[in-house]
C-alpha cells in the first residue's frame, strides 16, 4: 500500500495552507511511503531542522505600499500556498514543501518578477501573475507596480522574523 507523506501535493489547492499542516509537516520531507499491512518496521521520523532567517534585502517602501501589498497578497491568494502572513513551511525548501517567504535567499528577491510574474517557477506550482491561469484568475493581471508591493510585503515580513530571531538568540546569550 501506498499512501503520499508531507505537503506539496494538490490537496493545498483545496483549502489554506494554514487549515490542513503543521509548520513541521510543512517543511517536509514529501514523499510516498509504501508499507505492508500488519507489518511493524516503523517508519523514520525525518529531523525537524529549522534554518535561520536570512538577512532580507533593505527595506525601501512606504508602510502604505507594504500594506497595500498586504491586501494584494491575499487578493491573488499568494496566502492559499504560503499562508496568511507568510507562514509558509518555516524553511525556505526545494523538496515539494511550499517554501516560506521570509526565508527567500538573495537570488529568489533578485529574480522577483520573473517568478512572480512571468511564471519561471511554473514547473514546481507557481504561476506567473502577470498572466495567471484564467480558471483561478479570470478578470485579473498583476501588475509591476503590484508585484513590488507585494515584495515590500514579504521583505517587511522577512525583517520582522529576522529581527525577532536576533532578538532570541541575543536574549541566550
């Protein structure tokens, strides 16, 4: 019997990401596990290994464009894979886990409109919203000036986890 493990799949077009997985689901590993009725082999739990937030790109927006993009975000349900607020798997990964924003590297907000809006991450459930697909979308284009609210957005949410994260580990120490 087989049966598909972790968060990836189509099931995240049904519903928020938030309503059906834990962050740790969310970070993955996905995959298929088969097994044998009445066996007893247990299966490997994968670590839980949460990275640190990158240092995001300076913040160059007004706090009226970074809520706008706020709005933004949810109206193309930027929030159904990443979740409201960019919760998305707490990792930034490449494994079928949907990868949390604030954790974007350097080269993901250097090919920003490429990614989200002409669909160069198509391949792995990203559609480009410069001309997203009409079935979700039907009366609706993202704009440049729309794409860069939304990465004010993800960068003002960036800072908050990075910053919040300096904070802990100077509260260790």
């Amino acid at each position: 019997m087989l049966t598909p493990v972790g968060w990836g799949s189509g099931s995240r077009l049904f519903a928020p990401a938030w309503t059906m997985a834990t962050p740790e689901s969310k970070r993955g590993p996905a995959r298929l596990l088969a097994f044998k009725l009445g066996a007893t082999t247990p299966f490997p739990t994968p670590p839980d290994i949460v990275p640190p937030v990158p240092k995001p790109p300076p913040q160059t927006a007004s706090a009226e464009t970074i809520q706008e993009g706020k709005h933004i975000y949810r109206r193309f349900v930027c929030d159904g894979c990443h979740s409201p607020d960019i919760d998305g798997s707490g990792a930034w990964v490449r494994n079928g886990a949907v990868p949390d924003l604030r954790y974007a590297p350097p080269e993901v907000h250097k090919q920003w409109y490429a990614i989200v809006l002409a669909g160069t991450h198509w391949d792995k459930g990203m559609p480009g919203f410069a001309n997203p697909p009409k079935f979700a979308f039907p009366n609706a284009k993202m704009t440049t000036k729309e794409a860069d609210a939304v990465h004010a957005y993800v960068i003002d949410q960036a800072w908050k986890a990075y910053n919040a994260e300096q904070q802990k580990a100077q509260a260790k120490n």
